[in-house]
C-alpha cells in the first residue's frame, strides 16, 4: 500500500495541510520544513495522486507545450526548448504535455481549460496566430516562446534572429569575404525569414552583390544542408568563399559536403552556423556560429507562465534575449 499525505504528516509531526503545502512548494512553509518532508515523501516513496489533486482543485496540473510543427523542427532546437521547460515542471509537479499545432488540424477543441492548466506555444510561422488567439479567448495563460508576436494582450519570449545573422554575415565580410553563399532554413518559417533578411543587410551595407545561385534552400536538418551545399558547389564555377547556414545542423551537412568535394574549411570556404549547438563545440573544425539560448528562452517563458498562474497575473509583456556570436575555428581570413 502506497504512502499518503496523512502517513507523511505523522512521520514528520506536522499536520496534513503543512504536508501538502511543503510538497507545492508555498512559500508559508520554511525551506528547512520543506526539505525535512520532501525527504520523508522521497525516502518512503511517495506519490502524488494528481488525479484526486485535480478534482479537489479545479486543475488539470497540466502544462501545454505546442510547437508549430515536428517537421523541420531540429532535433537540438526540440531538445532545448523541452529542456528549458521541464526544470520548472518537475519542481512544480506538473505534467508535461507536446504536441504540434499542425496536427490539431482545423478543430482546437480538444484544448481548453479542462485540459491545461496554462500553454506554452514554440512558434515559428505567422499562421500560429489563429491558434494563440483561441487560447487568449478561453483566458487561458498563454506565453510564446521563439518569436516576437503583436497580438494584444499576449506575453512573448524571443530572439532577434534578424540580428544574428546580420552579426555573422558582417563578420565575414570584415574578414574581406564577398561572394559569400547562404543556405536558408524551412520555407514559411519566420526565423527562416529573419536570418534570410539579416543576410541581405550585411551584404547589401558592404557594397556586396546577393548571387542567387549562391543561395540553397534547407529544412533545418544535416542533410538539406549537405544537399544545398553540394547544388552550390555543383552548380557554379567560382566557388564562394564563405558560407552562412541559418543553423548549426545545416552548417554539419555543409562541412561534409565540401570535404567530400576535396576542399578545406576554413582554408577553402569558411562556414558559420546558427544557434551553438552543443556539437559545434565537437566537429573539427570547431564551428564558429550564433548563440541563440533556446533553453534560456524556454526557462524564461516558463517562469513568466507560473507566475500567471500563481498570481493571476494580467501584466503582458514582450522579452527579448540578444544573439551573440561565438568565433571558433571554422572561419578564415582573406588577404
């Protein structure tokens, strides 16, 4: 027979409630009380019934977490935004529940409030939108994470992609490259868009021409990043010098393909990614790339959601985490 709530209070002397309050974390409870009967519930192997829990609350203990879809979204950029969630929800003792809004189809009603207790959306295309006003009609805590968003009322965390990419662009053309290709991420797909846009100003502010066939399209993934890099390489005469990957995957594919072709980077083309990754610290050579903090922006988001719902929170606000870029091997300067 499992232990209850009840058992822990005896063993701890304390009363039910103070039991109950120390495992949700309320801040009315001392942190050395805390841990003397988490440590009890751990060590006599407790466990919460959520279940019971939810109806006796009026909550789902349920946390959304929606992505705009699985296809072209990279395993690493899944990882981290899962990551950056799950700190928070395993010390909150909430279910972690994924899902794709692509697979939703037309019918959202399977989400209401019922279900989840507040929604985090990973989002990276326009069309989102439908679906993040339908949430903020249920008044259901929502925040979006990955990009920015005008709908009034709605909370985002996101990156300036637009400004990483113009940051590593213009680092190339500093170090004297001009014919500097680009290999683009999945089409309609917003950071797809900014970087692409990023791209352009840095070599339009450098007097540089934009060569088309210079530009492959990607899907987020190593191998469209080896297959746009090899139609690059195949499809022109005077090869660029440098190469900018809208991420770090694309910019793995790219590596391989020109070893492949007899060629050296970064003696040959230079390459830099997006994102840093944690392999870019692992290839040879080590890949230079924008630092986008997926995890960070997760966390972020997921600490703004909690404290809507501890503090019914009605304040909205938009959060913006700068890129950065990491200089590392794969880059080299021109005479």
């Amino acid at each position: 027979m499992s232990i209850t709530i009840k058992d822990i209070a005896k063993l701890a002397g304390v009363s039910h409630a103070t039991v109950s309050r120390a495992l949700n974390n309320s801040p009315l409870i001392s942190d050395k009380t805390k841990a003397r009967i988490k440590k009890i519930a751990k060590d006599n192997n407790y466990i919460p019934n959520y279940s019971a829990k939810s109806l006796k609350l009026d909550k789902s203990y349920n946390i959304g977490v929606f992505l705009s879809a699985l296809e072209g979204t990279s395993p690493s950029f899944f990882y981290s935004s899962i990551k950056g969630v799950n700190r928070l929800m395993k010390e909150r003792n909430y279910n972690l529940v994924v899902k794709a809004i692509d697979d939703l189809g037309e019918d959202y009603s399977i989400v209401n409030s019922k279900h989840y207790d507040g929604i985090l959306v990973v989002s990276q295309k326009k069309q989102d939108d439908e679906f993040i006003k339908y949430i903020g009609a249920l008044n259901i805590p929502v925040v979006v994470l990955n990009r920015k968003i005008n709908i009034e009322g709605t909370t985002c965390v996101y990156s300036e992609d637009r400004d990483g990419a113009y940051q590593a662009v213009k680092y190339l053309t500093n170090l004297g490259h001009k014919r500097i290709g680009l290999i683009k991420g999945k089409e309609g797909f917003l950071n797809s868009s900014e970087r692409l846009e990023g791209y352009k100003l840095a070599m339009n502010e450098a007097s540089l021409i934009v060569n088309k066939k210079l530009i492959a399209s990607g899907k987020f993934d190593v191998i469209s990043g080896y297959k746009g890099m090899n139609k690059i390489l195949d499809n022109n005469t005077k090869l660029p010098t440098a190469m900018f990957c809208s991420n770090d995957e694309m910019a793995f594919g790219a590596i391989k393909a020109i070893i492949e072709k007899g060629l050296r980077v970064p003696e040959d083309i230079s390459v830099v990614g997006f994102d840093d990754i944690e392999m870019c610290k692992y290839i040879t050579p080590e890949l230079t790339t924008v630092r986008r903090e997926i995890s960070k922006i997760a966390y972020s988001g997921t600490e703004i959601l909690f404290n809507m719902l501890d503090n019914n929170n009605k304040e909205f606000y938009h959060t913006k985490v700068d890129c950065k870029l990491k200089i590392r091997q794969s880059v080299h300067q021109l005479n």
